[in-house]
C-alpha cells in the first residue's frame, strides 16, 4: 500500500486535510497498517477510553447530525488529540466530561479526575492523575464554549484536587477487579482494552458512519464496554470493514475480532471480545449492531425536541 493510500485512510478516518494526513505517513507516525496513529502513552490511551465510555453513555441517543460522540473529526498531529466538536453539541458535550457530584444518583457524573485548562484561546481537558490529555475545540477556529455546571449537580470541576468521590470513582476504573471475571485482570489486558476505546476516539468520520441515516445512533455501556445499534445505511458488516481498514484490531492481544452474530448482512451484530489466556470465557467490548427498527418521528420534529434539549 502506497503512503497516499494510507494518507487517504487516514483522512476518511479522521476528518484531517489531506496534506496533513500525507506529513504524518511521511513522518512516521501512521503506516498502513494503523493509518491513524495511536496515542503516545499507555496513560493517554486510558484517559482517551475513559473520554469515549462517559460521552457514549450520557449521550445516548440524543446525538444531532450523526456525531456519535458529540466529535464531527480530530486532529492528531500533536501529541495531545485535538477533537472538533459538534456546534450545538459542543457546550454540553463538555459539561458531560468534566466531573459533577449528583447527590440523587449517589455518584459521580462525568470523567472523575477531569480538570479544564484555558490557554491561549485553547481548551484543554487534563487528568489530574496523569499527563494524558485532550484539547476540545470548533470546526470554524472560535473559542470552544467556556465551562458551566450543570443544573443541580456539585461541580467537582472546579476544585483544584480530586474530590473523595471522584477519587473513589477513579479507582474502580484504575483497579484490576473489573466485574465480570472471578478473579482480577492482568493489566496488560486492561491496557489492550484502552488502546482499542482510544483509537475509536480517534477515528470519529468511521464511528459517525452508524448515524448516518437519521443522525443519531443508541450508544450505552455497561461499564467497561460500548454498544452501538442504529437502523439503517451503513450495515455491521460494513462498518466492520471500515474499521479494519483503519487498524482498528491491529496488534491489540487478549481480544478476538470480530465474532459475527446473524447471517442478514443488514440485520445483525458483530462483537470484539475480551479474552483470557486460557481462552476460557470471553466478554464484549465493542458491539457493533445494525438494523434495529427506524424511528417514528420524522428528522424536523426530533431536531426541535432535540435544539430544545441542548439549550
């Protein structure tokens, strides 16, 4: 595969120009087999997962214009990923990461340990048990929108140290006894899983393919995994394709792409799996399912339900 055929890759993934994607094959940082590149530490590529399961699972399906995530592209030519939001997304998608206590549901909303850092126009989300980090900012090169609490919520945001709470929340992530296993996690596998999540994060113009139709997509979680099922466009087959392509799986152990779950190549399911060494029991990470029913309401009436939710 030439170098454009990968800066090309890299474009379709990305969002990014295609000079800029060209620089990076020709700088090494991308190669045809991951055209994208991946993140510089094990801590970025666990801040970056962290980033993908709290947008995914408060957004739900309340995406607008097929920003799966809230994110239209990113930029990866510096070491900190600069992620293009979504214009009307773009306040609370960042209200979404940065942490608030909610006394009625007993915890922590949003990235525990999450801290924003304004700097010459530049918005940028550090964690504050690392030097991992993402810049947020606009398509059109305006100041991303400043901080605000949302409504009825501690924000945790805004002190300097890391609240009791979110410590605790933080270190259910950071342990080895995820749930699902009888005994703990080998660390190499947590580290497997973040590095899968963070090039999800990187490749937004892929993921957004699902939301193509009708603009948004059901994305949840159950903690430590991440499902996407929409209607129709793109098919599980597909989008499995594409993201083979990018380099998704590539060299990532303890996983088993892709176990396909139906023979309908429109309606189905396909599933990247945690897996033990003794190959004994596996768990989904990534799901990945196409032809759920389509919604009832036509595109002008979720959009006013939609803008009037996002104010």
């Amino acid at each position: 595969m030439s170098k454009f055929r990968t800066a090309v890759l890299m474009q379709n993934a990305t969002g990014m120009t295609y000079q800029s994607c060209r620089q990076s094959t020709l700088d090494r940082r991308s190669s045809h087999w991951v055209p994208v590149p991946d993140p510089w530490s094990r801590a970025q590529a666990h801040f970056e997962a962290l980033v993908v399961h709290t947008l995914a699972d408060q957004l739900r399906d309340r995406q607008l214009d097929g920003a799966v995530l809230g994110i239209t592209a990113v930029d990866v030519r510096a070491w900190v990923p600069k992620l293009i939001l979504h214009p009307t997304m773009a306040s609370y998608v960042i209200s979404l990461l940065l942490p608030h206590y909610d006394s009625e549901y007993g915890g922590v909303r949003g990235l525990p340990g999450a801290r924003p850092v304004h700097s010459h126009g530049r918005l940028v989300i550090v964690d504050r048990l690392g030097d991992a980090a993402v810049e947020l900012a606009m398509a059109n090169a305006a100041a991303p929108p400043n901080p605000t609490p949302r409504p009825e919520m501690r924000a945790d945001w805004r002190q300097h140290t890391m609240t009791a709470e979110e410590t605790e929340e933080r270190a259910w992530w950071e342990s080895k006894g995820r749930p699902g296993f009888d005994k703990p996690v080998e660390q190499s596998i947590l580290n497997a899983e973040d590095l899968l999540f963070s090039r999800l994060l990187r490749r937004p113009r892929i993921v957004n393919r699902v939301a193509g139709s009708h603009g948004f997509v059901n994305s949840y979680t159950h903690g430590t995994d991440l499902v996407l099922e929409w209607c129709c466009g793109v098919s599980h087959l597909e989008m499995r394709n594409l993201l083979d392509q990018s380099g998704l799986t590539h060299q990532i152990a303890h996983i088993t792409p892709w176990n396909n779950l139906g023979a309908d190549p429109e309606r189905g399911t396909v599933i990247i799996e945690r897996q033990e060494h003794s190959h004994s029991r596996s768990e989904p990470l990534l799901t990945l399912r196409s032809g759920q029913t389509c919604p009832s309401e036509t595109p002008d009436e979720r959009r006013q339900r939609m803008d009037a939710w996002y104010r």
